[in-house]
C-alpha cells in the first residue's frame, strides 16, 4: 500500500501521539508499504516554532515537514477567547478563531496534500485536537482518498473532540482508530458506527527496552541502593499531574523516609515555579529532559510508575514501566481505566487524590514482593498485548478493510447507472 500519514509532529519531537504515529509508520515500511509523513518542523506545540528541515528519511519512513505559523501570544489569546465563546453559545462562528488558535497551520502541507493526495491509496491522520486534522481531511475529500483516523480523544477534555469541525471529521471519516477501549466505548457515544471504530493501542518494541541492573542504574542517577523510587516520567506541565504527585511524595516520605521520586522529562515554566515553592524538599532529583538512554536508567531504576494525569488518552509511559517489571499507579479517567487493571499491575486512583496515591504507593513500599509481582503481570500483557507489531497487525487491517469498503462502493455506484 502507499500510505500517507499526517500528524502535528514526529520524532524527535516528543510525546505519545508522536510515538504512535511514527512507531506504526516504521513498522509498516518494514513490512514493505510506502509510507510518507507530512507534518511541521516544529518540536513544541506550545510555540510551533520551525526548528527541524524540510526532509529526512527515517527507519524507512519517508518525512517532509512544512513551516507552520508560529503560535504566539497574540494567537493564544485568540485561542482562548474563541474557546471561551464557543463553550458559551456553541456557535460555528467562532471555529475559524478556533483553528487559528490551534495550528500547526501549515500552508504547504495543504497545498502538498491537494497536488500529491492521488499518488495514496490512503490517508492516516493523527491527533484530533491539532489543525492539521481538519485541512488534511477536506484535502482527502476533495482528491477522494479514504480516511483513517486516529483522534488520541481525552473524555474528560472536550476540546480535544467537541469542536464543531473536529466532530465533522469523526463522523465522516472511514473508520476511526481508538487506542483504548474506554475512548472506543466513548466515541461510540458521540453517535459513531461500531463498524467504524475499532480499539487498535499503543505499542513497544520490547527490544529496545532491556533489563538493566537496578543498582547499576541506580548508581548512574544518584539515587541510594535501599530506597524505594516512585518515578514520575513525562512532560512537566500540570495536567500531567505532577503537582499531585508531589505532594504524594511530600506526605509519603514524612512516615517512609526511604522513599525517593525521580522526575524525568522536560522542564515548563509551571514546574519550574512549583519545584522553587517546594525548595526544601528532599528527597526530589529532577533530570528534566534525557536522553534515551538515561531514560532506561530511569525505568529500571525505579519501583514503579506514578502517572495522575488528567489528559492521558492512552499512556505509553504504563507500557514502558510494564515492560521493565515496573507496576504503576494511574489516573481513574476514561481511557486509563481500561488500561491499567487495578489490582493486577497498577493502581487507579482519582484525580487530584495525592491521599489515594500515598496509599497505593504505600504498599509496595511495605511489601516489594507484590509491588515485583504487579509489574511483572504488566511486562507479561505489554509482550501479549502491545506490542508495534501487534498494533500495526490491527492497523494494517483496518487500511484493507477500508480500501475494500471503498472499492465496493465505487463499483456499486459504475453499476448503478446500468440497474
């Protein structure tokens, strides 16, 4: 098949949309489809800004990214003030804003997808929330090239699914790829076809994510052989929860002081400011952005995984924990509850609950050998379950199963005439 995949960003921007698209595109060139990618040359969406060339070839994969407006404050301000609107009145006026708002806009991605669209048998676009989704899926329509979508929706984030245009591309596309069953189930619910959404997931390469000594790991990082490391692993922004997390630790440390939180990904104003509240803690190391090697130190340094994110619509952070024999704890949300199975290898816990967290936590810290138990009947899921080759099985497909539906279709309709 010739496939081309559309997302807001690729490696090496970081994230869990940009580790899904750009896993899939690499395993699905392996197995000898043509797979190009047209996104932006930026690696934050904060700002959009143009940092990356116009082409590299990747592990196979063919990538051209396009220069975006950059998202300054001006443009956030018109972003919020059209959410705000929109939320109020539910008025389609107010989408273009919203759009603008959003980006990446990228006139030469557009244009690109209008001139080379024929050349596809199909179409994958990546992440809802951002622009690019909504101009790729009328370049698509127009040039007449089925359309797969994977949307990353966040149930309890409504912006990531409920703008009017956003809604447009749900329920005209050509099938729907959901990567947990709790965002399938609730997709379901916005009046889609069962016969059009199907549950597919994240997934790793288990060899990329060897088994490291602990207390060689250990050593590398700082952190003491007899502790117990609760490891927090992603972005620092505050809907990640880092903030719960914190004072998790603050309020677990005062009655287990052998425990350490390991905070690993990159730096953002707001944990900059909530890390110089907090001072004098300690206890804390923060590495900020690493490596992917630190990064495996990290994992297998650890004891678990604590993940309280309010806007997860998968986690592939779970998985990586998994992978190494780590359990985790999680957010009790739409999407990561039917994920994590509590009980078995992590822990749900509500929202902004650090009380919740300190007793799952706590737990393990007074019994390792159920906390090893735990993460090892996740390793064993991950190697079942998620694995990319297992993920791309279900993809591939979906691909062939649209590609026929359309055929059929088209032949339906050149009989039609002669009925």
């Amino acid at each position: 098949m010739r496939l081309l995949h559309v997302t807001h960003q690729y490696p090496p921007a970081i994230g869990g949309a940009e580790k899904y698209i750009a896993d899939l595109s690499q395993e699905l060139a392996a197995r000898g489809h043509q797979v190009d990618v047209f996104t932006s040359r930026s690696l934050d969406y904060q700002s959009w800004k143009n940092k990356l060339g116009p082409y590299e070839r990747l592990n196979g994969v063919n990538v051209y990214r396009f220069r975006s407006m950059q998202r300054t404050w001006f443009v956030w301000q018109v972003l919020h003030w059209s959410l705000g609107k929109y939320w109020q009145t539910h008025s389609r006026g107010y989408e273009p804003f919203i759009f603008f708002g959003g980006g990446p806009l990228c006139p030469g991605m557009f244009a690109a997808m209008l001139s080379k669209l024929p050349e596809y048998d199909l179409v994958h676009l990546n992440c809802l929330v951002y622009g690019h989704v909504a101009y790729g899926y009328r370049a698509a329509r127009w040039r007449h090239v089925p359309v797969v979508v994977t949307p990353h929706a966040h149930a309890e984030q409504e912006t990531t699914y409920g703008i009017g245009y956003e809604l447009d591309v749900l329920h005209g596309s050509d099938h729907i790829i959901a990567v947990t069953e709790g965002e399938r189930k609730f997709l379901l619910g916005l009046g889609l076809s069962p016969l059009r959404v199907t549950t597919a997931g994240n997934g790793l390469r288990p060899e990329s994510y060897p088994a490291r000594d602990m207390m060689a790991c250990r050593q590398r990082l700082g952190l003491p052989g007899d502790a117990f490391v609760m490891l927090f692993l992603g972005r620092q922004v505050e809907y990640k929860g880092l903030g719960t997390a914190l004072e998790a630790f603050i309020a677990l440390r005062k009655h287990r002081p052998q425990v350490r939180l390991l905070v690993v990904g990159p730096e953002s104003d707001y944990s900059r400011q909530l890390f110089a509240r907090h001072h004098d803690i300690t206890g804390v190391i923060n590495l900020g952005a690493v490596s992917d090697d630190v990064r495996l130190d990290a994992l297998n340094a650890s004891d678990c995984l604590v993940l309280p994110s309010a806007g997860e619509a998968f986690g592939i952070v779970f998985l990586e924990a998994w992978i190494v024999g780590k359990p985790v704890i999680g957010p009790n949300t739409t999407a990561v509850s039917t994920l994590i199975r509590h009980g078995q290898d992590g822990w749900l816990v509500p929202l902004n609950d650090p009380a919740a967290i300190v007793q799952a936590s706590r737990r393990w810290v007074d019994s390792p050998t159920l906390a090893r138990q735990m993460g090892e009947n996740g390793r064993r899921r991950v190697l079942q379950r998620y694995t990319c080759a297992r993920v791309a099985d279900v993809v591939e497909g979906i691909y062939l199963q649209t590609l026929r539906a359309r055929q059929r279709a088209q032949e339906a309709s050149r009989c039609a005439p002669c009925a």
